[in-house]
C-alpha cells in the first residue's frame, strides 16, 4: 500500500516533465523571440561597455599633405582621451557594408582626387543614409569633384588657397558646443582654402574673415567650418588643419573633438538649418535633393 501511494506523485511528476502542456525542458515548446542586436548600442543595458569607433580614411591620388601622419597621431590621442576607437585605411576596398557598419563615423583626412569606384560610392551612400555620420578635414573637399553627392556631403569643392598665413576667423554659431571657448574674432595660421561650390543648406560654424588675409575669394560670406544633416546621416566639415601646428592647437581639437562625437551620434547638436547666404557664384550646381 505504502509503495503504491509514493509511486503515485512519482507518476505524476515524469508526466509533468514529459508532457508538451507542463514541459521547461530547455524551454522547449515556449516561443522564443529571435534575438536582435540594439539599434544603438549606446542606448543599450550593456552600454556603458560599448566603445564606438571611427575610421580615419586619408588615400591620396592628388596632393597628399604630410600633415596626415600627424593629424592621425592628434586623432588617435583624442580618442584615447574621450573612449573611442581608431581605425585608420588608406584602401578604398574597406568601403563595402559589412564593414562600414562597424564605424559610428568615418573621418576624412585630406583624401584627394578620385578615390572611390561605384561599389565604394554605393556603399558610402547606403552608409550615411541609414544613418552613419561623416567628418571632413581640410582637403575632403578636394576630392571627388565629379560626385555631385559628396559634394553636398562634404558641403563644398575646393578652388584654390593663397600662401599659408594668418587670418582672422568669425565664430558665427556661438552657441555650439564645437565654437565654446573660442575668442570672437580667432586669429590662426593656415592654408586658407576657397571653394568654387557650396552647398547653400550647410550651417556655418565659423567663416573667415577676407579683410585680414591676401588671397580670399569666396566674398564676405566665405564659411570655414560647417555642419548638416544629410540624405539620413550627419556631416561636419572644417577646412582648418593643413599644418602640424594646428594639430596642437587646443581650440582646433576641442572643435574638431565635438564634430567627432557629433557625427557618431554621441553628442547631440540641434538641427541643422541655413544660417548664411552663399553667393550665387559658389552655388550653381543643383543640390542632390534626397529620395523621398
């Protein structure tokens, strides 16, 4: 009598735990979602472990300035400085989706000439509009001139540039986080570049001042620093940092700090709007105008 009584719940817990109603065998017969990884990572549990990461791209089929080395090296430290990662490629075959996914922004270092096949510039393309963020340095704008697209990525296309010299810069946005800190006017030494087209949507930060300096050539309304959101994404451009010089200047890396965490998507600027009017001169090319 007693074994029948202790068989029974026996009984009834092998049939809890082979029947598909009551079975937590591996969580067998429980609908599982599919797991998908956080949009953005930052904004997930594991957050505070997550380090983004750029990547500087500085080929050079023009003129290649020696002031890459040292703006990678200024890079690498701001980075070191502000938890981020560097990744630095001069091979335009790294311009394919599995790949640039990996970036929360992706630097131009004075690349010059043209650099990208239509694979490369597909890629680009389909990376800044879901999302990903560009910043240009310097000679950015001397490359790609037959793309219209990235000109308007980039906001311009350079012209020219007189001999380096001092000049007088006016901070036109005070109240971004990129211009805190900077005297109004900012007097610096530089290659002082004109551009032969500007993008009329950009949001000028800083423009220069062409009564200080021999050689200007985009009028009084010549822009030096700028950023826009765009097709998706976002872009910051500075034409500042042809010397080594600057690369030390603590007011150009502060600036250029806060557009790179700007164009990652870890500080957060307001939208952007037009703030100057671009002479007609210097914005004759159509605008790409996104697909709706």
């Amino acid at each position: 009598m007693r074994k029948t009584i202790f068989a029974i719940p026996v009984l009834l817990l092998c049939f809890a735990l082979t029947s598909p109603l009551f079975s937590f065998r591996s969580g067998a017969n429980r609908p599982v979602a599919p797991y998908t990884e956080p949009e953005n990572p930052l904004h997930s549990p594991i957050g505070i472990f997550y380090q983004p990461k750029v990547l500087i791209f500085c080929k050079t089929n023009g003129y290649h300035h020696a002031s890459i080395t040292t703006g990678i090296a200024a890079i690498r430290q701001l980075a070191a400085q502000n938890g981020f990662a560097v990744d630095t490629t001069v091979d335009s075959s790294w311009f394919r989706p599995e790949i640039l996914r990996k970036y929360a922004a992706l630097i131009f270092l004075s690349p010059t000439g043209k650099v990208f096949g239509p694979e490369e510039e597909k890629a680009l393309q389909d990376y800044i509009h879901h999302g990903g963020g560009y910043v240009g340095i310097h000679a950015a704008t001397d490359c790609e001139y037959n793309w219209q697209w990235y000109g308007d990525l980039v906001g311009a296309f350079f012209r020219s540039h007189p001999k380096q010299q001092q000049a007088s810069f006016v901070i036109v946005d005070k109240d971004n986080p990129s211009t805190q800190g900077f005297p109004d006017p900012w007097s610096h030494f530089d290659e002082l570049y004109n551009f032969k087209y500007i993008n009329p949507t950009i949001h000028v930060l800083i423009r220069i001042d062409e009564t200080s300096y021999t050689g200007g050539a985009n009028g009084d309304k010549h822009p030096f620093s700028w950023y826009h959101d765009f097709d998706g994404g976002r872009a910051f451009y500075t034409a500042l940092g042809h010397t080594d010089a600057t690369w030390s200047d603590p007011l150009f890396l502060h600036h250029l700090l806060s557009g790179i965490q700007y164009a990652m998507g870890t500080a957060k600027w307001p939208a952007s709007t037009p703030n100057m009017t671009i002479p007609d001169s210097v914005s004759t090319p159509k605008p790409y105008v996104p697909k709706s």
